[in-house]
C-alpha cells in the first residue's frame, strides 16, 4: 500500500481463491482473495521492513506484513506449499481470478460473492 514492498510472482498460480477462513477475516474484514505461487521473489523491501507473524508457535504458515503501513504482503505455506500473494496486490501482467471459495464453514454470516464458484471446507 505504501510501496516500501515489491514482490514479483511468475507463472500461473497453483490455486486462486476467494478464503474465508478466520485469519484471513480478521486480517481483513472479509474474505480474501488468495492465490498460491511456487515462483516468488521479493524486489523490495522484505527483511527487517517486514513483520513476520505465526498465528500460534506450532503453526508452519508465516504471514508478513509491511513493517509501515501495516499491509498483508505474502505468507508462506509450511511444508513446501508455496507463497500466497493478495490477488487485489498484484499488477501487470494478466488478471488472476479466484476458481474457488475455501474455508466456508468458517465464513460466518458473511454471504458469498460469486456463489456460481465451487465451495469447499478446506483446501480442494
């Protein structure tokens, strides 16, 4: 948000998704839209400008956050599973559209964009 970080992602993702789970609600008021990449590299700002956050000791998953403005920049998937950009982050190159929506149990009362789009408890 505030251009202190730069990331590039290459490739089409492994999976695009609008997320419901409860971490990505907090983190954002709303489902997220999410896609996971195998190729990504950082251009600018990763290090001591980002915060790394665990959602508890044991988890695998690390989200980072703009040390600045405070906004989600990518997390990465224990176990090899790849990095997950915010799709509303990316620019250039072609426009990546959510498949899916995962974590549905966990939504809430919040009501589906998009419910044409398959849904799943978990990850397909």
């Amino acid at each position: 948000m505030c251009g202190n970080f730069e990331g590039e992602v290459k490739g089409d993702p492994a999976l695009a998704v609008w997320c419901h789970c409860e971490t990505c609600r907090k983190a954002t008021g709303a489902a997220m839209q999410l896609a996971i990449f195998k190729e990504f590299q950082i251009l600018k700002g990763g290090g001591d400008d980002l915060i790394a956050f665990k959602k508890d000791p044991s988890s695998e998953t690390t989200r980072y956050a703009c040390k600045k403005c405070g906004s989600f920049c990518y997390k990465v998937l224990g176990g090899g599973g790849g990095n997950v950009a915010p799709l509303g982050a990316l620019k250039g190159g072609g426009v990546v559209k959510p498949t899916c929506h995962i974590f549905v149990a966990d939504k809430g009362d919040q009501a589906i964009m998009f419910p044409e789009l398959p849904q799943h408890d978990g990850f397909p």
